[in-house]
C-alpha cells in the first residue's frame, strides 16, 4: 500500500507505467542521471541514492547522483550507503539517457543542471511538494506522500525491486527527515507501514537516528548559544497569530567555526514557541543573500509567503532565499504573512 493519506491526487496509473517504462526501456548501457535538489537534505539525498540501488539491482552500470552547488553532503548525512555515486555537478553526464529529478518543487531548485531536462532522453520527476511545477516529461507528483522516498518506494515496488539494507537505509533516513522523526501530520498509518518494511530488513534506527538528528559538533551547541539568545517574538504580526525568528550571520558561522549545514535544525527550537504560529529563521548564505526556513503550526500557509517571495515547500513548511539585509528578509515576510492568513471557514 502506498504510504499516503491526504486525499490529495497522486500520480495516475499512466504517469507509473510511463516511468516504469522510461526504466525498463533504456537501451543496453544506458546511462542514468539522478539529481536532487540544492542543499540536499535527508529526503533528497535518501530518496535518490536509495532509488540509485535499485536501479543497480535492475543491472543499470552507467549511473551518476548529483545536486547543483558545492558537492558537499552534510556531515549527518555522511553515513548513507551509496555516496560513491555522487559526482560534482560539472562532471555529470551531460546528456544521459535518462535524467531523474528527486525532492525538487520546480527546476529552479536543480541550478546549472537544469539543462539536462532537455538535453537527457527523458525527464521523470518524484517529488511530493503541492506547489511542484511538474518540470519533467514524466511527473511523479504525490502532495499526499510524507517524503518524496515514498514515492520512490511505490515506483521500486512497480519496477519489482524488493527491498533489501542498503535501499531501505537510504529511504528510512529521508522518510525519518521529512516526517520530523515520524512526528508531524504526514505521519499516516502508511507511513508507519513503510517504515515497517523498511525495519524489517533489519536496520538499526537507533543508530541511524543518533547520526541524523542527535549528533552535532560542540562548537554548533555554543553558536546556537549565540543566535537563540537574539531571537524575537512578535505577538501582532500573522494578524496576531504570532511570528517567532532569529537570524544567523557568516560571522556567526566563523567565530564558532561551523559549517552552514549545523544552522538546519535550528527552526525546530525556535518554532517550539508557544506564542507564536508562525517561525522564521533567517540565514545568512553570502553578503546581502538569505536561505530562509519557515514553518507553521497550521494558521498560515508558509507555502504561500515563500511562493509569494521566490520559494516554495509546504504549507506547514517552506523556504526561499531572501536579499538584503535580515531584518528586511523579515520585513518582507511579515508583509506577506498578513496577506497568507487561513481563515478559519476557509479550513473545513
Ligand atoms: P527547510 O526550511 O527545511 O530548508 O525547507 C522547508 C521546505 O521548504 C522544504 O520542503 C524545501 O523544499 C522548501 N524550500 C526551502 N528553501 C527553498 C527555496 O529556496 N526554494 C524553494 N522552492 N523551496 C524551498
Ligand atoms: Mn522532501
């Protein structure tokens, strides 16, 4: 059973069958190009590489990973099986046979690879952002799945690659990631159930956890000292539902001698704010140059401010990259934030 629950429409049988076909129709030592989005996180890099072992598994010998930007994998994330596929971007095929896009809303989001789109023989898409602009020739869209890993398991169960460890580790690491540790409102008994599948090939979520979520150098502990001790409640803005944010600088980042990966997980304890729907945290990415996180409690569709502002994601989650200075990244998102208010008849 797939593991969604929204009631959301997913892809139809056709758009399966066109991307089952896309696979199983590469001519002999075809060659295959995977792309997650820029900054990859969990899902991003979890579903590709996990999607990456089952196409090995389907005898596929010519197959590239890669995201746009820096080849840098988070240092959480540097336990995956699978990181021997990655390549720097430049060094991706230019025009593979196949190219397929995980964890991206729009191609914006794949940088200088975009081009592949065009250039590979096809484009299949697994995502499951709502706001997905449907960028591929073959699109795997499902706003309902928890993880964009959802959907790359109903496509290897389709292509009748069982799981085994090194497949259900990638999965469980995207499926643990965007669920919030099987935390939030995507948290479906489906998902319960893809997480037993995955378990049952006997990996070690305890340990996986641990180096996901649980393990950060010391130095990120006293930076997150430094940027939680600024961070601003303002009870009126979200027409009075409350925003809550903090910003990061560079310097931040230097003086503790921390990489910008550590900063991800500092949304989660600025949005444990009880007076506030909305939280923020702006971080600094170059001079005047901002990747910003937000999220919400239900009030507010973050999708929308972040859509309204570049971004996208999801309405309880979403980001964009904000210019200027923070505290006019925050003015802009105020602003919109008046405009993006549910209303609660508008809820159902
Ligand atoms: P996070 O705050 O964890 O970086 O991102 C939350 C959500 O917003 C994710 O679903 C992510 O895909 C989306 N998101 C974050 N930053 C951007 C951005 O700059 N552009 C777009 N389109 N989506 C973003
Ligand atoms: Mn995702």
């Amino acid at each position: 059973m797939p593991a969604t629950g929204s009631g959301q429409a997913g892809p139809t049988e056709a758009d399966w069958a066109a991307a089952v076909a896309a696979v199983r129709g590469l001519p002999p030592d075809g060659r295959v190009l995977l792309i997650c989005h820029v900054n990859p996180d969990g899902d991003a890099l979890g579903s590709m590489l996990g999607f990456a072992f089952g196409l090995r598994r389907l005898g596929v010998r010519q197959l590239q990973a890669t995201f746009p930007g820096p080849p840098e994998v988070p240092e959480p994330l540097l336990g995956l099986p699978g990181l021997d596929l990655l390549v720097p971007a430049d060094e991706a095929y230019p025009d593979p046979d196949l190219v397929m896009c995980f964890d991206a809303a729009s191609a914006s989001r794949l940088g200088d690879l975009v081009d592949r789109l065009d250039r590979a023989g096809t484009a299949v898409v697994l995502d499951h952002h709502a706001s997905n602009t449907r960028f591929g020739k073959i699109n795997l869209i499902d706003p309902g799945a928890a993880a964009t890993s959802v959907v790359a398991e109903g496509l290897l169960a389709r292509l009748d690659v069982p799981l085994d460890a090194e497949i259900a580790e990638c999965l469980y690491v995207a499926l643990a990631t965007d669920t919030g540790s099987f935390r939030f409102a995507m948290t479906t008994p489906a998902v319960h159930e893809m997480a037993a599948r995955l378990l049952a090939t006997g990996i070690r979520p305890g340990d996986i956890s641990r180096q996901i979520f649980d393990t950060r150098p010391f130095g990120a502990i006293r930076l997150y000292g430094d940027v939680l001790s600024r961070v601003q409640l303002e009870p009126e803005a979200a027409s009075g539902l409350g925003l809550v944010w903090t910003f990061a600088t560079l310097d931040d980042l230097a003086r503790h001698g921390q990489r910008p990966y550590v900063l991800e997980p500092l949304i989660d304890s600025v949005r444990c704010a009880a007076e506030a729907d909305v939280s923020c945290v702006v971080k600094q990415v170059t001079e005047g140059q901002w990747a910003v996180s937000m999220r919400s409690k239900g009030g507010v569709d973050v999708s929308q401010v972040a859509v309204a502002l570049g971004g996208g994601g999801h309405r309880s989650a979403a980001g964009f990259t904000g210019l200027g200075t923070a505290v006019d990244v925050i003015g802009a998102i105020r602003s919109e934030l008046d405009r993006a208010i549910i209303k609660a008849e508008d809820q159902g």
